[in-house]
C-alpha cells in the first residue's frame, strides 16, 4: 500500500515540477492542437506559434496526436484544452464533423477557435490561417513558364483529387496556365496518393507516352520525388521539374540541379499568425476572414538564404 | 450455470470483484490519489465536464481493454483489438451509409463481423496452433488491409442514419438527470464491463477462460474441450470489439478507417494496470477497467497541467512500469 503511494505520489511531484508554466486564469493562454507533432512540418508551426508567444507575453501550448488517423486522440486533446478555460484555441482539425460538438461548446463559452493549415468545414472557427495554395501554385506555374520559355507540354504529378490542398494545388496551376500562357499546354494530371512509388510509376508513364514533355510539377512532396525519381530512372536531363514543400530529397535534387526549385510553405508563419489571431481575436479586434501565411519559390539560388532556410525541414 | 470446481462459494458481489479484492482496492486508491493530486495541482480539472471528457475518453479503449482481458486471462494476446475496431465501424458505415439498412441491422453487422474475425484469430490458435502474438499479428494487419479496402481509403460518414451519433455521444442519464450529462458511450462501457465480469464470474465459458490460462494442458487432460473454449473466447472478445467500433464510429460520426493502429497496446495497458497477469490465469474486469481510467486521468491531467507532450508519454510510460512492479511486490509479500 505504501509502496503505491508512494509511486504516485512520485509521478504527481514529477508532473508538478514538468509544469513549470502553469497557465493560471487570469494569464492569457492559447492551447494549439495540431494535426500532428514529431513530424519536422509541425515542429516548424510549433516553433512560430513559440516566437509569437515570447513577443505577446502569451501562454502557450502545442499538441498533435501521434498521426494523422487519430481522428479521437484529437477530439480528447480538444477537450482538455477546452478544460482549461483557455483565452482562445488554435486548431487544426484531421476531421472537421467530429469535433464539430466541442467546438460549438468553444462557442457557447465564448471561446474564439482559430483554425490552421486546414480550414474547418463550420462557421465557428472567426479566421483560418493557412497557406494560400492557389495562389502558391500558380506562382509554381509562372516559374515553370519561365524555365520552358513560355511554350511547350507539360503534366501535373499530384497528390490527391479529394482533399483541399490537392484541388487547389492543382487547380491553382491549370487555371493559371490555362489564363496567362496559351502556347502552353498541360498534357495530363495524374494521381500518386503523394506516395514516392507510385508518383515514380506514374511519371515514367506519362514520359513514356510524351517523350517531347517540358516539364512536371509536383504537388506534394511525396510527388515532387517521385518524378524525380521517374525523370532520372528515364535518364532525362533536360526536363523542367517543379517541386513543393521541402525535405531532405527535395533540398538534395534542388542543390545537385536535377529539380529547377519548388514552392514552399511558411510553417513557422502559420504557428505565429495563429496565436497571433487568437490573441486579436479574444480582445474583441476584427480579424480577417483568412490569413495567407505565406510562401516562398526556391530554387539552387536561395536555398541557404537565412529566410528561406528557416522554413525549409528535411 | 454450474461452476467448476468451486471449493468456496463467494456471493455475487465478491465474484464480480475477484477474490484478490483488495488488489483491486490498490488500484482504484491509486486512481483516487491521482484525480486528488491533479485537482490540487490545477483547479479547471476537477470540473463537470471534464470529468464527463475523461469518461467519453475512457470509453472506447476501456471497451477494447474489456475484450483484451479476456483474451489475456486465457493465456494468449490479442493484438488485432485496434484494427478489428476499425474493419466493424467500416463494416457498420458500408452497412448504414452504402446500403441504406436501418440503424439496428448496422449495429449487429459490426457485432456479428467482430465474432466473426475473433472465430477466425480463435481457429488459428486453437486449431492450427499458431502461436495467438504471430496469429493475432497477422489478422492485425489483414484487417487493418481490408478496412482501407473496403472503405476506398475514405471516412464514411453517418450523416444519412439519423440518430447514429447518440449511441456514443447522446446521453440517456442525463435526459433525466441534467446535471449528469454522462455521454451513453460511458454507460454502454459499464454494460459491457458487467456483462464481461458476470460471464467470467458465473458461466462456464468463465471458469474455462480461467483454467486455460492456469494449465491448458490439465485441462485438456480431465476431457473438455479447449479448443471450443478457447475459439468461444476468441470470439466473445471480437463481438465486443464490434461494440468498440460502433462507439468510436457514433463518437466520431464517421468511420475512420486508417485508425486503430496503436490502439490494441494502450488497451493491454490497461489491462495489465489493472492486475491482469499476461502469463494467464488470473485478472478482472474490474481491475481492467480501473486500469482504463487511471489511463485517461493522467492523460487528461497532464494536459490540463499543460505539461509538454513529450514528457506526458515520458511520463505514461514509468507509471505502466511502477504500477505493475508495484504490483509484483505487493504479491510476493502477500
């Protein structure tokens, strides 16, 4: 019996002295739960949401399941946060119906939920701060223009035809290739699932039937590799190939010029815009409707550019 | 139902307890002594509705912790308790969403499909003697397959079955008891976790899921038939995971089907939080269910504590190992 006490009483001290910052009620504090949190995408959000909470004074704190199916271990996390009576919450939601109900309890107890890196299908959330991707695309798009010469074929190796960022991405570059650059056309758009293996088939695929192609653009980075890998395994040198997101693969194929550059997202503006929102929000100041984060084209030339680098991950 | 070689006759209450009582009185102070020392440390967690969290949080892998005991008792392992959740909610999605069935037939769809694929783990460790790690391994990963197979790697969602979310998050107590609001999820755990204790404490196929862990061998010896038995328990714990799935499903309003991977590792921790031994022979529902909770407490309450998240499972992981030492000692003084 004392054996167990003592045990507990143990863990309770050592969860006590991990506490260190104990958000009190009257201290302005914002919880963030994430998609996901060992991945190098994450820990880049939580290291801007971190910045913007040195530079308001705010408590903060950063939470992700293990990945990204825990749809429950989500909705948990949620409901902690919402425990805490937290001046406003940061979320990121893997799926937006099943935490529609705590979010409506946010609501009801005045909390405002700012939504990150992927909208929330309801009208709670008062902002979203996340990439713009349609128009990140269509910068991919004016870059690839750009490396062709304005005229030739093209493809698009995509990651998926469902979820946000795939039509966005996508259309995003169709839309603009289609607007500005009429001797361009885009040949094909195929669909990896972001997975290196299968982009990789596909590509070989679509050089295969268009050995006079220009140039791929891949959407994520899964596919981004994938063509790499593809164009290479075809022995093509002459290709333009467009990536997006970083990586260690990507930054590799960028440095050894196999990849022309590749468009990037701006993690650490998204953690910082969010508590940023957050904050504004709960003080009753106007925010917009959506926050662009922002995002960035590099290529050989810029990648060690301090400001680059900082939202580069391998 | 006639018990087996029962020399003392303990009343109901005792059954349902387990002889080892006090054991469980052990882990249930322990689980007091956590919810006081996280209400000291921090004063949102001792709340109404954070403590209606915890339970919601209890529910699903409190109900897969139930099926897993009963596996553990007989001396075997069921890895397969997270992924079989997930192919009877997929089940329940094609059968309510795809095919229109009315709400009771998609229930028992995923209940039958969960005995189904526990007869199948029970065949091949009864009759194909394959060892239940490497059997229940295998039909892990075949489910884990065939729901991403089944749903086209989709969430299916229950928007069409009115009614489907109240299973796990409407809450019949508190129609009546406002104040209550203990979601039917939490109520349809301690169902299963009482109609599990009334059949491990009171039916023969309870006597025999404990005398299979004790001495299979003996068993066999005396004339019964262990692979009946032991196939019988294999798919007790499979429906049960098929009532698991319909709670996670109801919970999320979709069924999710790249989830329940991981999930079969915290369900067998808190079985063995709970004094469940894994060499077989000896455990309670009751203490499974303890084990659940303390789980969920000290998930929640690092939380509320804001304690960063990589020390939260830091911390998870020493009270798994100081809970079940502490155990062992207790036992070898007693």
């Amino acid at each position: 019996m004392l054996t167990r006490r003592h045990i507990i009483g143990a863990a309770s001290a050592v969860a006590l002295m991990l506490s260190g910052n104990i958000a009190s009620a009257q201290e302005t504090y914002i919880p963030l739960v994430s998609k996901g949190f060992q991945h190098q995408f994450w820990q880049a959000v939580k290291a801007g949401a971190d910045q913007a909470s040195e530079e308001f004074g705010v408590a903060i704190t950063f939470e992700g399941p293990d990945n990204e199916t825990m749809v429950d271990r989500q909705i948990d996390m949620l409901a902690a946060a919402l425990a805490k009576n937290p001046t406003a919450i940061g979320f990121a939601a893997l799926d937006s119906q099943a935490a529609i109900p705590l979010l409506r309890q946010a609501q009801e107890k005045g909390i405002p939920v700012i939504a990150f890196d992927s909208g929330v299908d309801s009208d709670i959330p008062v902002t979203t701060a996340s990439t713009d991707n349609i128009a990140a695309a269509s910068l991919a798009a004016d870059k690839m223009a750009e490396k062709i010469g304005g005229s030739g074929k093209v493809a698009v190796v995509a990651h998926d035809q469902t979820s946000r960022t795939g039509v966005d991405r996508r259309d995003g570059f169709l839309n603009r290739i289609k607007d500005k650059y009429p001797d361009i056309e885009v040949v094909t758009v195929q669909y990896g699932a972001g997975d290196h293996l299968k982009s990789t088939e596909l590509t070989k695929a679509i050089l295969t039937a268009n050995p006079d192609l220009k140039g791929i653009f891949g959407t994520n980075e899964g596919s981004a590799i994938g063509v790499v890998n593809g164009v290479s395994e075809m022995g093509k040198s002459d290709l333009v190939i467009i990536g997006y997101d970083s990586g260690k693969a990507q930054k590799d194929a960028i440095r050894s010029g196999l990849m022309a550059g590749a468009i990037t997202q701006n993690p650490v503006g998204i953690g910082y815009e969010t508590v940023k929102a957050a904050l504004e929000a709960s003080q009753g100041k106007e925010v917009p409707a959506h926050i662009d984060t922002g995002f960035y084209y590099y290529d050989s030339s810029n990648i060690d550019d301090p400001k680059i680098a900082a939202v580069l991950y391998d | 139902m006639t018990v087996v070689n029962s020399s003392s006759t303990p009343s109901l209450f005792a059954r349902l307890i387990d002889t080892g009582a006090h054991q469980k009185l052990l882990a249930f102070a322990s689980l007091i002594m956590l919810l006081i020392g996280f209400s000291i440390a921090s004063p949102n967690f001792m709340q109404t509705s954070n403590m209606i969290a915890i339970l919601q949080a209890t529910s699903v892998n409190g109900v897969l912790a139930v099926a897993a005991t009963l596996v553990i008792i007989t001396g075997g392992i069921d890895l397969s308790v997270g992924t079989l959740m997930t192919f009877c909610a997929v089940i329940a999605g094609v059968v309510l969403t795809n095919l229109g069935m009315p709400l009771p037939i998609g229930v028992l769809a995923a209940i039958g499909a969960g005995a189904f694929c526990g007869l199948c783990s029970g065949t091949f460790v009864a009759k194909m003697k394959i060892p239940p790690f490497i059997a229940t391994l295998g039909m892990m990963l075949i489910l884990k397959g065939l729901s991403l197979v089944i749903s086209d790697t989709r969430p299916i969602y229950f928007n069409d079955t009115p009614g489907f979310d109240q299973i796990s998050r409407g809450s019949l107590i508190g129609d009546i008891f406002p104040a209550l609001p203990i979601p039917n999820g939490v109520l349809i755990l301690f169902i299963v976790a009482l109609a599990a204790a009334y059949i491990l404490g009171r039916t023969v196929l309870g006597r025999y899921t404990f005398a299979l862990g004790s001495n299979e061998e003996a068993v066999r010896l005396s004339g019964v038939n262990t692979d009946f038995w032991k196939m019988s328990v294999y798919s007790l714990a499979g429906a049960i995971c098929g009532i698991a799935g319909i709670l996670i499903a109801s919970r999320l309003n979709s069924a999710q089907p790249a989830l329940g991977l991981g999930y079969e590792l915290e369900a067998i921790a808190a079985v063995v939080i709970g004094g469940t031994s894994l060499s077989g022979g000896r455990g309670t529902v009751l203490g499974t269910l303890i084990g659940a909770l303390i789980m969920a407490v000290l998930t929640n309450g690092l939380r509320v504590l804001s304690v960063a998240q990589e020390w939260q499972t830091v911390v998870t992981g020493a009270i798994i190992i100081l809970a079940v030492y502490a155990d062992m000692v207790r036992k070898k003084k007693a």
